[in-house]
C-alpha cells in the first residue's frame, strides 16, 4: 500500500464561494479528487491548477462557465488539495501525475473538452491533446510553458527552483504556502509576508485576504510534514536541473506535437508574471498561430485575481 495522508474533511467546510460537492477518482490504491459541476452532457471545460494550488483556484470562474451550458470539471493533482497526499517525496513525477490525469480523464469518458491550463497544468495538461486528439476541440492556455530544448529559463522560474533547493527560503518544515497566494494576490506586502512565513507570526489577515488564505492553507492545515511533499516536487521537478523527474523528454514530444494542432487554441496571460513572461506567451502563441489577451495587471495567477474577467475571455474565443 502506498503510505499517505488525508487532508480531514472539515478543513474544507465553509470556504468562501467554494460550496462544491467532492466526487473521487480512484487510480491504484490512492483517490484523486475533482469537482464536476454543469450539465454532464454539455461540452466540458477541463480546468487545471499548477503549484500550490488546488481547484479553490478556479472558484470564481467556475459558476460563470457553468451558467453558459459548461461542464467543469477541476481535478486536484495527487498530493494536492482533497486528492490523498504520498508521504514518499520521491513518488511524486511528472510522468506519474500525466498518467493519473489521463486515467481520469479515460474514466469519465470527457470529450469535446476544452482544456484550460496554468503553471503545472500546463505540462500534464497539454500532454492530454497531444497524446489523446480526439477528446479535445480547443485549449486555453495561461501562464506556463512546455520544455524544449530552445527554451530559455527565466530568472523568476530559476530563482523559484532554487527557493526549494536545501536551505533555500522555502526549505522547511510546514511551509505555509496559503500566504505566498494571499502575497501574490496584492493582498499582503512582502514586508507582512516575510514574519508570517518565516517566523510564524500572525498575519492579521481579514476580509478577502483572510478568506483567500484558509482556502488554499486548508489543503495542508493540521498535516505532518510529509504531506507537503507534493507541493515540495513540483519545483523540484523543473526540467532545468531535473530533467528526468520533469518528464522532459516527454513535454518536448508534446510541445513539437501541439505547434501543429489545428483545432482550437487561445492564449490569455498575467502580464506582470515574471516567472512566465509576456513575451515567452506572445511567442508561443505566435508559434501556434493563436490569438493572444493579455490581462495588463495580472500576475502568475490569473485566476485568483481576474477570474471573471478569464470567463469573459474564454467566452468570447468559443462563441
């Protein structure tokens, strides 16, 4: 049996507009949570989070789609999240986290999918399309990248990478990420982050702010360390000094594949993102022959900051 951890159910009681009901997918011996929210006969919309996130990131968008014939469904990647969390730092691959995604998506027999993906999402995402076609009519893509061998590394994704290296700043013990959203979100200077992550001093937080935090720390809250180990790979696996664990190989075969896709793609990017820029998304998009919205003031998640404004987007390219 795999050793893990599971997030307790009352965690994820009351969170602010985030009242969706739990369905579970079962892969070997471990479940993996997702929401399925919308008619089950409409066209789907696949939405997918990155690091260190969980489907919390989307709910702002999700009633918008759902309101518009959409069915959503928002996975939770292994170790996130409601999905059970494997204690094993080294379990976690990119490759294992394709494969679950996969089986999901197998299981629910989802076709006419629109995939929309962001961060991580991106890599296990955009692996779906380029293996199984057929499923998928059109991708939204945001805010993340896929190796290739031209691709250059920015300073922001090889300072994140090297946060998580030992006795880097986000090398510790129960590192409280919850916070580094609610910074993220203009809702918590640096300068207040700093004590509460570092030291553990009490934020303060309250209104928005508050309620942003206890949505994304509930997945971790009242855990041993271990069950952080999920969080912890996914830096860990960057291809730019981990190429195995980041399925390189792998997310180059699909980058190539999908630069001839011919159904549907459009681009939407956080312009102030320095970890993927503006100009790595227009040349992407450029490349794939794609429109491109950039969000002026958005930053690496768009989606806890403009989600509404995302669905408007979205809309607008599938009407």
């Amino acid at each position: 049996m795999t050793e893990m951890v599971r997030t307790p159910d009352e965690n994820f009681e009351n969170l602010a507009n985030f009242s969706y009901a739990p369905n579970y997918h079962q892969w070997q011996d471990l479940r993996m949570h997702y929401i399925d929210e919308g008619p089950k006969d409409g066209p789907v919309m696949l939405l997918l989070h990155g690091m260190p996130t969980w489907s919390y990131l989307y709910r702002d968008m999700i009633p918008g789609l759902v309101q518009a014939g959409y069915r959503c469904i928002a996975p939770d990647h292994m170790g996130f999240g409601r999905s059970d969390k494997p204690t094993d730092i080294h379990w976690y691959t990119i490759a294992r986290h394709t494969e679950i995604l996969t089986s999901l998506i197998v299981s629910l027999d989802l076709q006419n999918v629109t995939l929309v993906c962001q961060d991580w999402g991106g890599p296990t995402g955009l692996a779906q399309p380029a293996m199984m076609p057929n499923r998928f009519e059109h991708l939204v893509i945001m805010n993340t990248w896929l190796h290739h061998q031209e691709y250059e590394y920015s300073k922001g994704i090889v300072g994140w990478n090297a946060a998580w290296q030992k006795g880097g700043r986000f090398d510790r013990a129960e590192p409280d990420l919850g916070l580094m959203m609610v910074m993220s979100a203009g809702l918590m200077t640096p300068d207040e982050f700093a004590p509460a992550f570092i030291e553990g001093k009490d934020p303060q937080l309250t209104g928005a702010a508050a309620d942003m935090y206890r949505g994304f720390a509930a997945v971790y809250k009242g855990l041993p360390d271990e069950g952080y180990n999920g969080m912890r790979r996914f830096p860990l696996s960057i291809p730019l000094d981990n190429y195995h664990n980041g399925n390189a190989a792998a997310q180059e075969l699909h980058y190539r594949t999908l630069l001839q896709w011919d159904k549907g793609c459009h681009f939407i990017w956080g312009c102030t993102d320095n970890v993927f820029t503006e100009e790595w998304g227009r040349t992407w998009a450029k490349r794939m022959n794609a429109p491109f919205d950039a969000i002026a003031d958005a930053g690496h998640f768009p989606q806890n900051t403009h989600g509404k404004i995302l669905v408007e987007l979205i809309l607008a390219r599938r009407a």
